[in-house]
C-alpha cells in the first residue's frame, strides 16, 4: 500500500508508479468518488465525448463517393496492381 503526504494546501501527489498503474498522463483527469467509511476511490476519469463525434472523422471531402455500380465494378475487376503475379 502506498502512502501519500498531504501539503499544507490541501494537496497530495501522486507518484509515478500510481500514475502508470491508473493509466493517465499529464493532461489527463482521474475521477474520485467517497465512499463509506473514510475510503476514497480514483479511477481514471472515462472519455466524454459521444460515438457521433467521430462520424466523417474518415471522409475524403476532396472526392465525391462512389455509386453501388462503382463500387460493383472495382470490386468484380480489381486494379491490376494489386494482383500477385
């Protein structure tokens, strides 16, 4: 179990190995949560955002998108390259 001093400001810090343990960087935030009898929980605080925030995160905003019979067709006849001789 490690130990944690605490500063006069109310502060403690946490050292390398806890910090590797918890998976976090500088930057990155840890969650606390209280819990009965003077235990305190950390966890590394989860990502916020939402599934959508990635949509078109891929999009080529320089082509437009293929038909399905383009895609049929690079499909049934693939470039030339990419077949091994």
């Amino acid at each position: 179990m490690s130990t944690l001093s605490v500063t006069s400001e109310g502060q403690i810090t946490l050292s390398n190995e806890l910090l590797k343990h918890l998976g976090v960087r500088a930057g990155n935030e840890i969650a606390v949560r209280m819990l009965p009898g003077g235990v305190v929980e950390m966890r590394a605080a989860g990502q916020t955002g939402q599934i959508s925030d990635v949509f078109g995160l891929f999009k080529n905003k320089t082509r437009r998108a293929l038909s399905i019979d383009e895609i049929n067709n690079v499909a049934v006849t693939p470039d030339q390259g990419f077949r091994k001789k």
